[in-house]
C-alpha cells in the first residue's frame, strides 16, 4: 500500500523542484534578458537588470552580420537527417537485440554506450583527417554521418527499451499469418513503439541540434549550422556579450520552442512501458 504524502512534504517537495528547475534554466533566461540590453549595460558590474539600458539594435545587427536562414537551415538538415538515418539503422538492430535469442544484449548496449564516454578530443586528429581526404569536410553528408554515429548508441537503447515492452507473442503471430522480416518490423513492431520512436526522434534531434564540437571543428561556411553561427561572434576584438547573446537566443529559440511544444510527447515516450 502507498504511502500518503501529507501537505508539508508535498509543498517542500514542489517547492525543491521548482529551485531546481529554476536554477538550470537562469543561464537561458539570463542569456535572454542580455540580449536586450546595450554593450554597456550587459557587462556593467554589478549587473544590471531593472536598470538596464533595454534595446533591439542587437537582432537588427547580428540579422545584418550573418545569414542567419542558411544557418538555421543547415541546423534542421543536420539534426533531423541524423535522426533519420539512425533510425534506419537502430530500428533493425534494436528488433534483434530485443527479441533474437542468443544475443549477447547486455554486453553490446553497454559497449555501444561506452563508446559516448571517450572525450571527442581522443578522436579530433584521425575525424578531421578522414574528412579532408575523403572530400566530407565542410558537407552536410559528412556532418550528418558523424552525428548520427555519435547518437546512434543513444538510439538504440532507447528503441530496445520500448521494444522489450511489446510482446514476442504479437511478432510470432504475424510471422504465423506470412508476414516476412521487413513486414514484421515495418507493419507491426513499428506502428506499436510510435510513442517510444516519436519521443527517440525529439530526443536525438534535440542533441544533434546541440552538438557544437564536431559541427564546429568538422565545417568551415557552406555546411555550418546554428552553432558555428554562435562561434563567428567572438572577435578578436573581444567578447561583444549582448550580440553573443543576441545570437546564442536566436540559435536556441527553435529547440526551445519544439521541447515546449513537444514535452508531453516526450514524457509520454520516455516513460513509454515504465507502468504494467
């Protein structure tokens, strides 16, 4: 029988998270408000909120600067062609780690999620080299290959979690009515893991659109995304802090805007099977 939660307990508990939830997003919110404020109120000691010296003229000349829309585009082909692609890759694999016996499950997700433990730096030297002569560097094709390598392990975890929810008996019986391999996974496994595969693709779009190592040191102009868009506004001049923040709010708005849109799906999806 569950415990009941008094009033006290409760209030502390929602009072807790909302610090907490308070505390991670303050950079964002602070990165937001310094976006509207002039060169001098932004690094103005100490710092100025109310008293600010509030302003546009940061959009207007970042928007001047840059263009923006090829960098925001490049950012969606990257981050959702990645995803895709993994998905093509991980679905098959996932379905065999999930109901194929004899596999040894355990010990290749554990491999594969090693893999996002070595630091990017271990591998920059060999990844640069195999992109300047392979004619990868500065492509969205090489940039979207190296990202959905790097997520893949994510993606299949994910996708083997939710698979081990549905029930080997529903696969059998579609093999049992002639259904092959490929109908198998395409017309029954994957329209029964749409919450699991929805909240994956959020999820793995989310990072991909995040990824500032690889996108930066793998791209030149032609193929940079919104995080090399962010890069281009350090000077050597200096740190001009209220159009780095002016450019960092119009990178990040998009992604915001799509997890805050989408954050009920990726509940849904994440905790997709926790409750029998």
């Amino acid at each position: 029988m569950a415990r009941a939660v008094t009033p006290r307990r409760k209030l502390l508990l929602t009072a807790s998270a909302w610090s907490v939830a308070l505390l991670i997003f303050f950079p964002v919110l602070w990165t937001v408000l310094t976006s509207f404020k002039t060169e001098v109120s932004a690094v103005a000691s100490p710092p100025q909120l109310f008293s600010a010296d509030w302003t546009l003229e940061n959009y207007a000349e970042v928007w001047q600067r840059s263009d923006y829309p090829r960098f925001f585009w490049n950012s969606v082909v990257l981050s959702v062609g990645s995803t895709l692609l993994g998905l093509v890759i991980a679905i098959p694999a996932a379905w065999s780690m999930a109901f194929v016996p004899g596999t040894r499950t355990r010990d290749l997700l554990m491999w594969m999620l090693s893999t996002k433990m070595m630091p990017a730096a271990a591998v920059l030297i060999p990844m640069y080299l195999i992109f300047q002569r392979t004619g990868l560097f500065d492509s969205r094709l090489g940039l979207v290959l190296a990202l959905m390598l790097m997520n893949l392990p994510v993606i299949v975890w994910m996708l083997y979690t939710y698979f081990k929810e549905i029930p080997a008996e529903i696969l059998e019986a579609a093999r049992m009515d002639g259904a092959n391999l490929w109908s198998e996974i395409l017309y029954v496994l994957t329209p029964m893991a749409v919450p699991g595969i929805a909240s994956t693709v959020l999820l793995n779009v989310i990072l991909a659109w995040n990824e500032a190592f690889w996108t930066i040191t793998l791209t030149t102009t032609k193929a940079a995304p919104l995080s090399a868009f962010i890069a281009s506004f350090s000077a050597p001049q200096g740190l001009f802090y209220a159009k780095l923040s002016a450019a960092s709010t119009m990178a990040i708005a998009p992604i915001l805007i799509l997890g805050w849109f989408s954050q009920k799906q990726l509940v849904r999806g994440l905790t997709f099977g926790a409750v029998k």
